[in-house]
C-alpha cells in the first residue's frame, strides 16, 4: 500500500519520489544479531522461530548505499532492490552467531525453536507477481517496475482508512481508537493477495 500511494504522489507532484525495498539489515535495531546479543548476555537460550527459515541480508553499509544510489538513478516511481544474492537459513546463522562467540550450539547454549508467529513467512519474498527487473548502471542494484495505480485504486485506499479513523469517538482521528481487526479487515478488502496465514486458517 505504500508503494502504490509514493507511486501516486509521484504522478501528482512536482517532487520526484522513489522507494527502495530491503531485506534484513543486520545489526540494525530489532535485527537478529542485537536480539541474540542480548539472548546470550542472559545466559540463553537464543531463539529461532523455524528450522527452515530463510531470509535475505544486507549489511548497513549496503542499505544506505543503496538509498543513495536509488537517489541518483531515480526518474521517478521506482521501486530499487539490491542484488543480495542467495537467502540464509535463519537455523545457520544462528549455530554461526554462537560459533563466532566461542560457544558449541545446543551444548554450550541451547537455540531454542519458538515456531512461527501468525502471518510469518518462512521464505521472504521481495518481488511480486507482476513485476518485471530492470537493469540500473549499477550491476548490484536493479529496478522492480509494477503498473501505476489507478487514480481510482487511490482514492479508495484513502478512503478506506478515513473512515477508520474517522471512528474516534472524540473526533480526534487517532489510530489508537482504531481496533486491529478493523485494520487486517480494510488491508484484505484492498490487498487481494494478501492471504490468510496457514496457522489461522486452521
């Protein structure tokens, strides 16, 4: 949703707007490495929440890279993502991580596998059906060209959350007044490919 509304102020303003699409940057607040640093200072266990979760990694230096180059290459509306190559196992880094800190996994400290938490993937996606790559000057960094939205399609996103909002019983518009199931009810009825986890439809 936000990438088709920074699409749409693209279309509409004199300002030239882009986005950049990350994977896990690491060491970044609320990444992996700070959480299992800390998992660790307490003695352990670290925790994973599944044995065959993969994800993409970047590192800081690659993310604000990444900005900068979006923001030199940018014509306006794209969307750029960094060639990070290959998806890590969550379960590898993880016996990595305590390996680099002198400790033998599940001897010295346990990894704790907590399951996934509803609406989890176990394989992250960073392109969508519909979307094509497109080649920058930059060989690390390409281009995910989608349609522009329709003015239409805007017009009833905004909408949509307008009345949410709008619900405040002070009229003060606080999306604190705004319950979360009204929220997943207005993202599904916009997003139809946003599926029901499997763990929910039970």
């Amino acid at each position: 949703l936000a990438e088709l509304f920074i699409r749409h102020l693209n279309q509409n303003s004199d300002t030239t707007f882009c986005m950049v699409r990350f994977g896990n940057v690491l060491g970044s607040a609320c990444s992996l490495i700070p959480i299992w640093t800390d998992q660790l200072s307490r003695g352990g266990p670290i925790t994973v929440t599944h044995r065959e979760m993969t994800r993409y990694f970047m590192t800081i230096p690659e993310a604000a890279g990444l900005v900068l180059q979006a923001g030199a290459y940018a014509e306006g509306g794209e969307v750029f993502l960094l060639d990070m190559g290959q998806p890590i196992r969550i379960l590898d880094m993880a016996d990595r991580f305590l390996r680099l800190q002198g400790f033998a996994p599940d001897v010295d400290v346990q990894i704790e596998v907590t399951g996934p938490r509803p609406g989890e993937k176990l394989f992250e996606e960073l392109a969508y059906t519909g979307e094509d790559m497109l080649p920058t000057p930059h060989e690390s960094i390409r281009i995910w060209q989608a349609a522009q939205p329709e003015p239409a399609q805007i017009q009833q996103i905004v909408s949509t959350f307008d009345r949410l909002r709008d619900k405040s019983a002070d009229g003060s518009r606080r999306w604190r007044d705004t319950s979360s199931e009204a929220v997943v009810t207005a993202l599904r009825s916009l997003l139809p490919e946003m599926v029901t986890p499997a763990s929910a439809a039970g």
